[in-house]
C-alpha cells in the first residue's frame, strides 16, 4: 500500500516559490491501478516523483507498505527504489544499447548470473511481445516497441510498484491503447500496483480503477471510476470527461444553429444523460408509447466503464408540448439526468 500523507513541495526559485503539490494525501491500495489526472502544471508529474523520492517533499510522508521513505537515507532508498519501475513519455532508453541490454542494465550488480540474467530478459521480452526484437537497437523500433522495452526494463527487478508518467502522451491512438492492455496484463498477471500520471481521460477511463483529479497542486476530486463519471464535482473533472465524448460539441452545435440539432414546431431539443444502473432501461420507444411522442436520436456516446454502462444520447422529441412534458418527467423519475436544450 502507497500512502502519500500531506506532501508538499514547493520550488524555490529567484522569482517566486512554485508550490507544485499542496498538502495532498492519498492512499493506493497493493495491486490496484490509480490514475492521477490534471493538465499541465497540475502538479501531477511532482506528486507520482514524490511517490519514489526523485523529487524529496517539503514536507510530508510517502510510505510503502508502512516503510516511510522520506525517513530514510539514500543507501536505504536506493534499495527500496530498485521496487519502484519507473516509465516515462520519452522512453529514457540507451540508444547505444541494443533492446536486450536496455533490458538487462537494471540487473546489473544484483548477484544473478549471465546464464540468470538473459532468461530473465528472455521472459520479459516474451510479456512484451518483443522476442523477435532482441538485438535491435532503439533507433530501429516505433514509439509503442520503444514504450514495450521501457516496461520490460521497469519490471526487471520484479518491482512490487509501476509509476507511468505520460506514458502514452507521445504515442498514437491505437498504439496507446495497446500499451494500455499491456499495462492491463501486467496488472492483472503480477499484481503489481501501477500509479498513471496523464492528461486524457480516455487513458483513465481505459484501465484505471480509481483516480485522484489535480488541479494547480491540489487533489480536487478523488474516487472509483464509475463514481467520478457518474456524478462529478468539480469543474475541471466536468471538463475532463466532456472531453472523452462527442456529445460535448452539442452545445457549439445549438449555438451555431447547426442543422443537425435544428428543430421545427412542435418539438424538444434534449439531452439524456445515463449514469450506472439505468442505461439498459428502453426509455425510448417506452415514452413513444406511452405518450404520443416521437423520438428521433439524432446522436449520442454511451459505452462501457467499470463494467458499467453510462454515457448521453442527444434527442428530438416531436409532439403536443403537454405530451413531451409528461414524457421528460417520466425519464427523470427512472433515474435519467434530462437536460431540456430548446423548445419549439
């Protein structure tokens, strides 16, 4: 368990103090993959290398499994740290170095032998996807192979603890979410506890069973998954999740008078917005029914996190205005957000 108790740390510079984390606490529990999200100078990058001293707090405590780093000395750190792998945007790989050596650099002076180290590597190569890349170098591979050995190499000493920082931020779509479902196997084959440090939403919503929202050097929101999608608080998480989903341009579209959402007399602009445990329901075609309305989904974002169903659907109602009021009531009460965009 990673227990980070009011860290602070604060940058001293000739200008101006920058505090970068401000008195944050968190708790991550052993074998559970912990998002920390926020956009860029949140804080975020400091807080996950406070996690394994690179930065030393201010003030404040960082223990793993009830051991406090920041009581230690350098000798005993550096002992701790060879159970914290590291992966970072840029890959931090030795170009001189071929895949396997990048690999096998974090064994050295551990005791095993060579015999030791290359099955080592050989079955770090084979979690990867990489066997047929032993003796290339890293100018011969793409950014997601270069991301692979990164992981290989920071699971070299069987570290109980993964700290990702962007570790997707410098890859495309489809590599990213390659990476991601490594990052998944890892997890789920080792238990190894993987803190991520990102910027998208979507990496969070991927993988992530909690996550912790920062925002210039505090914790402002913090929670499960579904939880932090289901019902956010702040501000800046509203943003974050808007940004994961298309229904978020319907607001530019409404303003514009775009003639996707254009709506004729007699009708309702509307959006409907699904939490966990009501996506199933057919609400639909049961006001049609029920009421004498039509219903047209113009379009909408519902998928599956945490093994939950949620998003929106944008919608035009069409009938008598009494009708398409009834009709809206009957979806709040089935536990549906509505949001009545314009009516004509």
């Amino acid at each position: 368990m990673i227990e980070i108790k009011n860290v602070t740390k604060t940058f001293v510079t000739p200008k101006q103090n920058v505090h970068a984390c401000n008195d944050i606490s968190l708790t991550i529990e052993d074998g559970e993959i912990y998002g920390i999200i926020g956009f860029s100078g949140a804080g975020k990058s400091t807080l996950v290398r406070c996690i394994n001293l690179l930065e030393r707090p201010t003030s404040g405590q960082v223990l793993i499994d009830g051991a406090e780093l920041t009581a230690m000395s350098e000798t005993e750190l550096r002992k701790v740290r060879k159970k914290i792998g590291m992966i970072f945007q840029h890959f931090n790989l030795m170009r001189s170095r071929t895949v396997a050596q990048n690999i096998a650099y974090p064994l050295k002076g551990s005791g095993l032998s060579n015999e030791e180290i290359q099955a080592k590597v050989k079955s770090l190569l084979k979690l990867v996807e990489l066997e047929d890349k032993e003796n290339a170098y890293p100018s011969q591979l793409s950014g997601g192979q270069k991301q692979r050995v990164a992981i290989a190499r920071a699971l070299a000493n069987d570290p109980k603890v993964l700290l990702c920082d962007e570790a997707t931020s410098a890859l495309d779509p489809q590599t990213t979410h390659s990476i991601l479902a490594l990052l998944k196997e890892v997890n789920q084959k080792l238990g190894i506890t993987i803190v991520l440090i990102t910027h998208e939403m979507a990496v969070i919503k991927a993988i992530c069973d909690r996550v912790a929202v920062m925002e210039k050097g505090h914790v402002v929101e913090e929670g499960k998954i579904l939880d932090v999608f289901s019902h956010p608080k702040q501000e800046v998480t509203k943003n974050f999740i808007r940004s994961t989903s298309s229904v978020s341009q319907i607001y530019e579209m409404v303003e514009k008078n775009d003639p996707l959402v254009a709506i004729k007399e007699n009708e309702s602009l509307i959006i409907l917005s699904y939490s966990a445990g009501n996506a199933g329901e057919a609400l639909i075609s049961a006001i049609s029914r029920k009421f004498n309305v039509d219903a047209n989904i113009v379009f909408g974002n519902v998928e599956i996190i945490a093994n939950q169903a949620m998003g929106s659907l944008v919608v035009i109602i069409s009938g008598e205005l009494s009708d398409i009021n009834q009709a809206v009531a009957y979806i709040r009460d089935a536990g549906v957000k509505v949001e009545v965009l314009k009516t004509c």
